[in-house]
C-alpha cells in the first residue's frame, strides 16, 4: 500500500494519497494539483478518486481540477451542501478504492451539515478499520468548530458533532489512525494539536470530545469565539459549483518597474510580503504588510474576489511562485504585478514612502509617560484573555481594524500613539498598516510581541478587558 500525506502551508490543510497496485485515491485535495500528480507517477499510480470530507471553508478545492487532468471520480455523500459527485454514498455505504483497500463513508454532521468520514478497511484485517479520514470532524486534540453553518444554531450542530463522533469513530475501535483535513494553526479549529499522527485510542484520553460530557462539550463550542474569515463565505460558493479550475501561473504576473507599479497599483491592493522590521523600515504608501505565510489567510481579510492585487517580495524569483499559489488557494487570481526590484528599487527611484514605527517590550513603560499612548492587542479571544495580555491594552482581533474600527474602546483617535502588538510582531504589522490606512500618524509595532514580553516577565492582566471587543458576528446565519 502507498500512503502520503501531503501539507498546505499557510492553511495547514493536509490531503492524503492511497493507493495500492496502480489505483489511488487522492481525499481533499487543494486546488493546485500538481504535486499529487508527482507523487502519482512516482509510485506509479493512476489517481482514480477524489475524495471529499466536506465543502471546505478555507480553501478552494481541486477534486474537479483532477477530474479534469486525469479523469478522477469525485466522491462525496448525498447531502446537498456537496457539489458535483460521480459517486454518491449514504452513510454505511463503500467501495474498494483500490486493490485490498475499502472506504465506509460515515456521515457526521456537525462542523458542517454534509461532513463525511471515511473509514479505512485493508484486506488483512478486513473488520477492523485501519484508518478514518475524518475530514473537519475530528481533529488531532480537538473537533471541528461548529459555528460556521449558522452560528444562531452553534450549540445544536456542536450536539450533533459529539454523537456523530461518539455513534459513527468512537465504534471504529482504538486502533484507527485518525487523519484529519487540518493541523495545528488551522482556522477550521480550536486548539488542534501540534502533532500528525493518533489514533481513536489516544484520543479518547484528552480530546475534548472523548473526556467532557456532552453539555460541557457543547458549552466548549459556544465558547470558542474563533474568527471566521469573511472569504469562508466566498470558498462555499465555488467549491459548491465544483471549484475555479487551473490556478494564475506565476508566470503570468508582470514584472513592473517603480512608476509603473506605482501608477497601476492605485487600481488594487498592494500586499507587502517582507518581514515586519523591513516594512516598518519604509513601504509603499497604503500597502498591507502580510508576511508571506500569513497570505493564505490574511489575504482574504482585505481582498475581494477580483479585486486586483500588486506584490512587493524580497526576491521575485524565489518567492513570487509561493505567494501567486497561496493567494490562488483562497480564490484571489487577480494577480497583476509585481514591483522590480523590490522596494529597493522603489526607494532608488526616489518615490513616496511610509513607515512605522517600532518599539522594543522593555521601552514601553518608557514611552508610557505619554499620556495619548496607548496600546492595541490584536490576537484573538482566547489568546487575550488566555495567555495574558499587557495591563491597560485594548483589543480588536486583527481582521477586524478596518471594518471594525469604530467599536474600538476607546474610540480611535488617529492622533495618538499606538503600539500594537500580536505574538511576535506579524500579525501586528498588519494591524500598523491598517491603521496607517485609516489615518493613524504614530503607529508602533511592538516586535517580538508578547512572546518577548513575557520573556521578559513583564506584567499581564488576564481575562477580558473592559477595552477588548470580542469577536464580532459580521456575517449572520448562513445557508
């Protein structure tokens, strides 16, 4: 048997290659192809299937970009949530994917109303499951968040997902390896574990779903308050009709020279993909600073589908590729340039610049005898009133600056100084540049963020402040 299992960065999307005497099947595969096509030849494999969990949130799939390059069958379950599907299965029905490899779709409704997992049966042990792709349902330390349908019903699909798991995996028995669609970092999650490999076994000894009661599982999911990206709304849509087809090659973005970047670039969105102390040092004016893994995710933040999007990356050779197929994974093809030379080239040409500002954790009591400073935390809620937060800091999750800026308590003043801080300083320099957008004139980021305050041992408050804003519900039920 052949068995792969292939990463997204960025996402921590992972899809998975089986296969066994020349068939394979390919489950949840993204919508660039390429590499499990590679992986196919190199095994020598056709790849018969395309395997589908669920109608992904977070990224665009490619099960019809492989039905398309080399005739895959896509597999999906009856709900109608899913879209295109040459093979249907109920719950309790499977098929041999390939030789001495059988898949039993289970349907576990609850992260999502279609969700399936599929459990792995070989020929050497045929009544017993060798695995289960558990798609978004059951994650490594933790389940799917069941918000994202209608989060008016939060509690009623996260009831649905505790007796799917308990009714259709907990049977499957304490040998099944479980393989998730995500990993650590994922948004389609909570505190997903640092790890690739566990079985049912294991995880019924700490995973939130095995050892809390269901009322209290249930009351977990209502508190999770996990940002949902507004771009989720856009990856339902097209992944229901069967995903976009071939991604923009890199190959196809212009090289464009400083007046010309300049010039163009007024008719889109400038993403800044260098690291927050090279963008604090000078930028283009009104450009997002995005560090290149953080596209994937951030991009859809404050890009629309179609909204045409202008690079600045240290080297266009080495790093235009990646970002041209991160910003392709969430739907965002408008790729239409990227500045030659970088921002050196930018600033040889004499042209405008920006800047912010930075300060290190140590100065900031030093700064703090300025009675308009003020400090902006910009993690998330659990990370705020979790894992500590510097006294006195207001909060708005970074998503969030623009769109939301007006709930900032207190309000925002663009004359005052903010120092704005994050985990380390990426998201954070986001933030700086947002801000900057919205007419802030002394934006701080506070590098090394609070990973270096607490090494620091500074002071934390923990909980919620009276200055946090939790996270908003900007999108209401969806279908």
């Amino acid at each position: 048997m052949i068995f792969e299992r292939i990463k997204t960065p960025g996402i921590a999307h992972v899809a998975y290659l089986i296969g066994n005497q020349g068939e394979a099947a390919v489950v949840d595969p993204r919508r660039d192809v390429d590499e499990y096509l590679t992986l196919a030849r190199k095994h020598k494999l056709t790849i018969k299937y395309a395997i589908e969990t669920h109608r992904q949130e977070d990224f665009v799939m490619g099960s019809a970009e492989l039905a398309r390059q080399c005739g895959a069958k896509v597999v999906n379950g009856r709900h109608t949530a899913f879209g295109h599907g040459d093979i249907r299965l109920d719950d309790g029905e499977g098929f041999e994917i390939a030789k001495g490899i059988r898949i039993v779709a289970l349907h576990t409704p609850g992260h999502t109303p279609e969700s399936m997992c599929y459990a792995v049966h070989l020929d050497d042990a045929p009544d017993h499951a060798w695995a289960v792709f558990t798609g978004d349902t059951l994650f490594i330390g933790e389940a799917g968040r069941t918000d994202l349908t209608d989060p008016s019903q939060t509690a009623e699909h996260a009831a649905q997902l505790y007796d799917a798991v308990h009714t259709k995996l907990l049977p499957l028995g304490d040998q099944t390896i479980v393989l998730p669609a995500h990993g650590a970092g994922s948004v389609c999650g909570g505190n997903i574990a640092e790890r690739d490999d566990s079985t049912i076994g294991l995880e019924r000894h700490y995973n939130p779903v095995f050892v809390r009661s269901r009322d209290v599982f249930v009351q977990g999911k209502l508190d999770e308050r996990i940002p949902r990206p507004p771009y989720f709304r856009h990856m339902e849509q097209v992944n229901s009709k069967g995903g976009m087809g071939p991604p923009l090659s890199a190959g196809a973005v212009r090289v464009l020279q400083p007046k010309d970047f300049q010039a163009e670039s007024r008719r889109g969105v400038v993403f800044d993909l260098r690291l927050p102390e090279a963008f604090a040092g000078g930028h283009v004016p009104g450009s997002y600073s995005i560090w290149a893994n953080g596209l994937p995710v951030f991009a859809g933040w404050v890009a629309e589908p179609g909204t045409p999007i202008y690079l600045v990356v240290d080297d266009a050779e080495t790093a235009l590729d990646d970002a041209v197929k991160a910003l392709g994974r969430v739907g965002l093809d408008h790729v239409k340039g990227v500045l030659a030379g970088s921002f050196e080239a930018w600033r040889d040409h004499g042209l405008p610049m920006a800047g912010v500002g930075t300060v290190e954790p140590g100065r900031v009591d030093a700064d703090a005898g300025r009675r308009d400073l003020r400090v902006l935390d910009v993690r998330d809620d659990h990370e705020f009133e979790s894992e500590g937060h510097i006294p006195g800091a207001s909060h708005l999750y970074v998503g969030y600056v623009e769109q939301e800026l007006d709930r900032l308590l207190p309000s925002f003043d663009p004359d005052a100084a903010l120092v704005v801080t994050c985990g380390v300083g990426h998201r954070a320099s986001l933030a700086a540049s947002m801000l900057l957008r919205c007419g802030a004139r002394d934006v701080r980021n506070l590098l090394g963020g609070m990973d270096a305050w607490k090494r620091l041992e500074r002071p934390m408050d923990f909980g919620a402040s009276e200055l946090s804003v939790t996270t908003p519900d900007l999108e209401g039920p969806r279908l």
